[in-house]
C-alpha cells in the first residue's frame, strides 16, 4: 500500500508541474516572448492545453469570469496541495 500512496504523491508532483508550466508559458506568449508561430512552441502549448483543459474547465464553470483574469490554474493548485495534505496525514492508512 506504501508504493500506492508514493504513486498518488508522485502524480500530483507531475500535475503540479504542469499547471505551473502552463501558466508560464500563458504568460510568456502573452507578453510575446515566446511565439506560437514557432512550430516547437505550438506543440508544447498545444499538449499542455490538452492535458490541463479537463482540469480547468469544470473550475472555470464554478468561478465567475473575472475581468480577465483566469483564477483556474489557482484553484487547480491550491486543490493539488488540498490532496497532499489530506493524502499526507492519512499516509496511515496506507501502510
């Protein structure tokens, strides 16, 4: 059970990752450093929109549109740590 509970941690370290990744990227494209032209580019933000847009899109249906501003990626990161914590003080009961 112990290796169950290092899978669940592991794979909430790599979504972690990837929300922190995508909103770099979001915010590099935005201010134009980086250039979705630029084939490479395009590919990296096109999977990383594929993977976090079924993350995304039921917290952006909750939280009302704010002006602009996405508040998803701050939701979906603050419920990955929510799971840490509850995983970790019930490691318990994975041993």
């Amino acid at each position: 059970m112990q290796s169950l509970f290092e899978i669940l941690m592991l794979l909430l370290d790599v979504l972690w990752f990837f929300i922190i990744a995508h909103v770099i990227m979001s915010w590099l494209i935005n201010f134009q450093v980086l250039n979705t032209r630029q084939q490479f580019v395009a590919q990296i933000w096109y999977g990383l929109n594929r993977i976090m847009e079924p993350i995304y899109a039921p917290i952006r249906r909750v939280i009302p549109p704010m002006g602009g501003i996405d508040l998803a990626p701050l939701v979906a990161l603050i419920g990955v740590y929510a799971v840490r914590i509850i995983l970790a003080n019930n490691a318990a009961a994975f041993y």
